[in-house]
C-alpha cells in the first residue's frame, strides 16, 4: 500500500478534524450537552530531529462551544532538565562567573499563546493560581545560599532572558485567530535547538477572565538517524563516549601535525 507524504497526512488530518468539528457543533443538542466543549488537535504529532532539521512549524487547530469575546490560551511545555544561570563579575579587569544558580525542573521550551494580551485575559492572581507564565512556574533550584527573594525575581528573570534569546520561552500575544467565537488556530514554531522529548500542549478557553474549560494533549520530538545513534550513545554511554572523544581528538591532532610535518 503506498504510503501518504507527511504533508498530504497532515491536511487530511486537518479535513478530518474539521468535519467532525463541524458535526459536533453543527447539530443541535438537546439540554446544551455541548456546553463548554473544547476540541483542539496539531497537525503532526511526532516531530524527527536529522542532521538537516532547522526547526519546524506546526497548525495547532480547534473548536470551542463559546461566544464571541471568549479567549483561547495555548501553553506548550518542552521536556525539563537542569539549566545553569550564571551572574559575571569583572575581577582584576576580567569578566568571571562569580555566582550560578542550578534549576533543576526549568522547562526547556515554554511558549504561551494567546488571541490577545494575555494580562488582559487573566489577572496576575489567576495565571498564578494556573500556573501560567514563568514567573508562576513550581521551578526548583540545587542548594545556593542566594535568597529565595532573589531567586523568583531576578534570577528568574535571568533564566527567562536566556531561553528568550534562544527562542525557547516565549509569549505570543494575538497569535491565536478566532472566527466567530467558535473555531481557532495558531502556528507553532519549534527552533532548531529544540530538545527531544515529549511535549505538554495545554489549551484553555476562558470567558471574562474564568476558566470554563481545558484540553491536555502531546508532540513527540525524536532524534532520527545518525544524529539519534550519537545522542544515545552519548547519553546512554557517556563514559565512553568521553573516552571515545579524547581519543578522537588526539588522533586528529597527531594526522594533522603529520601532514603540515609532510607538508
């Protein structure tokens, strides 16, 4: 049987989704059962990392039971880890690390998208109850002896000025277009220094400021070929492959000295 291309794949994805959308809300029902509904898919949901891949975009679609005014909010959370923040103090006229901080559970990718400002979505005291945005992220940091006031609000915002510049963590206001208060959809980028992993897509359809309903769902980032056998080797096999490594460079240190001695 002869196999679809991704992108053919991908929009009858889309086609498929929409009329069972359009059948869900298009019919009507007795005693409002669709009340607060929340329907929402991508178009793919595995993403292959090869030797060539220099990020991607996804179509994240979907459908509310709503009224016009309602708003959509899109959270997606990348694989966690320990990521280094560190403070450079000039000593004897040389820029040096002088303080670091560790955060053990910092989301390697966090994007939020919204159909307008998200401040003018949700009140401060709401994103923080929903733990939306990065100020409002459960992050946890290694023993430091900086304190904790520190740690939520400069060092945060340290963390969050570095994954910014990589394009990792993000807000994208009005980035969600909204028809008549029932269908929408949004671009999703994915860099090309993404990480792989699976990754938490979270959407919320809110009225006035509330929470009316929320869909959870996932994109699965994989590295492919030879680039996927040298990431599990080293992650899997990291003593040898240090050793592998040192080997490595020594050898080609001692071709190229034989060559320029030839030479």
């Amino acid at each position: 049987m002869m196999m679809l291309r991704p992108l053919y794949a991908a929009h009858l994805k889309i086609i498929a989704a929409l009329f069972c959308l359009l059948t869900t809300f298009g019919l009507p029902h007795p005693l409002h059962a669709q009340d607060n509904v929340l329907v929402a898919d991508v178009s793919e949901e595995n993403v292959a990392i090869t030797t060539g891949f220099h990020g991607t975009q996804l179509l994240l679609f979907g459908a509310i039971s709503g009224e016009t005014g309602d708003d959509i909010v899109v959270i997606i959370t990348g694989p966690d880890g320990p990521i280094a923040t560190r403070r450079k103090d000039k000593v004897g006229g040389i820029w040096v690390n002088t303080q670091s901080v560790i955060w053990k559970n910092a989301p390697s990718y966090y994007q939020i998208f919204s159909n307008r400002a998200l401040d003018k979505i949700i009140p401060t005291s709401e994103q923080n109850r929903l733990k939306i945005g990065y100020r409002h992220l459960p992050l946890l940091t290694k023993e430091t002896d900086i304190a904790p006031a520190d740690l939520n609000s400069t060092w945060r915002d340290a963390l969050a000025r570095t994954l910014t510049a990589a394009n990792l963590w993000k807000t994208h206001d009005d980035a969600v277009t909204m028809t008549g208060g029932a269908l929408f959809r949004l671009d999703v980028p994915l860099p090309k220094n993404i990480r792989p992993g699976d990754y938490d897509v979270r959407v919320l359809h809110l009225r006035d400021g509330a929470l009316l309903s929320e869909k959870f769902s996932s994109i699965s980032v994989k590295k492919s070929g030879i680039g996927a056998l040298i990431y599990r080797f080293a992650h899997e096999y990291s003593f040898f492959y240090g050793i592998f490594a040192v080997l490595f460079a020594v050898a080609s240190g001692w071709i190229a000295a034989v060559a320029f001695r030839r030479a």
